[in-house]
C-alpha cells in the first residue's frame, strides 16, 4: 500500500527554478519535513552538537563542509520522529557521491518511495529571472521587473512599495554571479541527475510552465 510508504523527495533543479516556493507547497500538503544542508547545517551549530562543531570549524575558514560530515548530519537529523512519515530534501543530496551515501542510509528502506524531481529550467531563462530581481535592502521585500513590478520607478531606479526604499540588485543576482553559480550547477548536478535517472527515481518538470503548473504536476508525481 503507497500510503505507508515513507515519502523520500529530492527536490533538484537551478537557481531561479523557483524551489522553495514549491518545497513549501509539498511539505504542507504531505505534511513531511523540509530538510536542506542549510537549516541542518545552521541547527547543528546553534545546539553545539559535535558533529555542528566540526562543520562550523569549516565554514568559518569558508571551506566546503566534506561530504561524510553532511551525511552524517542528515542521517542524524532524520532520527527525529518528524521524518517518521518521510521527507523532503533540498540541496541535498548536492553530488554523486553525496547521492551513493543517501541511498545506503539506514532512513531508506524497503518502504520508502523515493522520488526525485527536476525543476528544469534553461540557462537563459535564469539569467532572465534572477537578474531581473530587485531587493529592498531595508524590509527585505523581492521585486521582479518582469512579474512583480514596483509601482515607483525614478529613471532607471525603483523604490519599495512597502517601505519607499530604494531597491538594489543583491550580488547574487548580477549576471556574473548567476553564470558563475550555473556553471557550478551543471558540473555537479548533471552527474547527480544521471545518478538518480540510472536508479529509476528521476521525473523532470518543465520550470518555464510557472508556478502553478509546475506545482501541479509536482502533485501529480507525489499521489
Ligand atoms: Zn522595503
């Protein structure tokens, strides 16, 4: 029976794909926990567990975080019994060999139905996304040139609709940063994304069809 199966999903895809606006939309409806290297990473440092201790000593120097450490970050995170029904993973698995690791967890089981999902979305149309953002450097509101236009524009320069502030372009989304960043996306993702093929757990949804459809589909593949 599908329905105590544990519900493993791997949320892939570029910058700009808009995962995080779809991972919200899965955890609610599955009532699964949202788990990426991010908030592990931050959870373990800030209760000063050994193995946070040992990944903050590598982030301070601003080195990568090795891949045991990750694993063994996850594997103790998803003991907890908010993972009991399953979960969703984002940013993790970030490479192959992070990707054998995950499958050779005790957490996967007979009964886990693994689903990987590929927002895929083409290299131009995330140059064109991200770089069309506008921040607002005092409340924190995202704007976007294209979709979520600011009301006042002065020249060349839009001001905030909640605060009045002026909006900049966060260095994240100038279009150096954005080639650098897909050119680091592609070289370990594209092994990651055979690897998940090859294991038979690969569904890849059309990131250019917007938020709505995306999502739908995205439902389609989980139930
Ligand atoms: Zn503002």
């Amino acid at each position: 029976m599908i329905d105590n199966k544990k519900r493993i999903v791997v949320l892939l895809g570029p910058p700009g794909a808009g995962k995080g606006t779809q991972a919200e939309l899965i955890i609610k409806e599955f009532s699964i926990p949202h788990i990426s290297t991010g908030n592990i990473l931050r959870g373990a440092i800030q209760e000063g567990t050994s193995l946070g201790k040992k990944a903050n000593a590598y982030m301070t120097k601003g080195e990568l975080v090795p891949d045991e450490l990750v694993i063994k970050l996850v594997e103790e995170r998803v003991q907890r019994n908010d993972c009991r029904e399953g979960a969703l993973f984002d940013g993790f698995p970030r490479n192959k060999t992070q990707a054998e690791m995950f499958f050779r967890m005790d957490y996967i089981t007979e009964n886990s139905k693994i689903s990987a999902i590929l927002i895929d979305l083409p290299d131009e149309e995330v140059i064109k996304r991200l770089s069309n953002r506008r921040y607002c450097p005092n409340c924190k509101s995202i704007f976007n040139l294209i979709h979520k236009i600011p009301k006042k524009k002065i020249n060349d320069t839009y001001y905030c609709d909640n605060c009045g502030s002026e909006l900049i372009i966060r260095d994240d989304d100038k279009v150096q940063t954005i080639k650098n960043r897909l050119k680091v996306y592609h070289s370990t993702a594209g092994p990651l994304i055979e690897y998940f093929k090859k294991k038979n757990v690969l569904h890849v949804v059309d990131g250019s069809t917007g938020q709505k459809r995306v999502s739908e589909e995205i439902l389609d593949i989980l139930t």
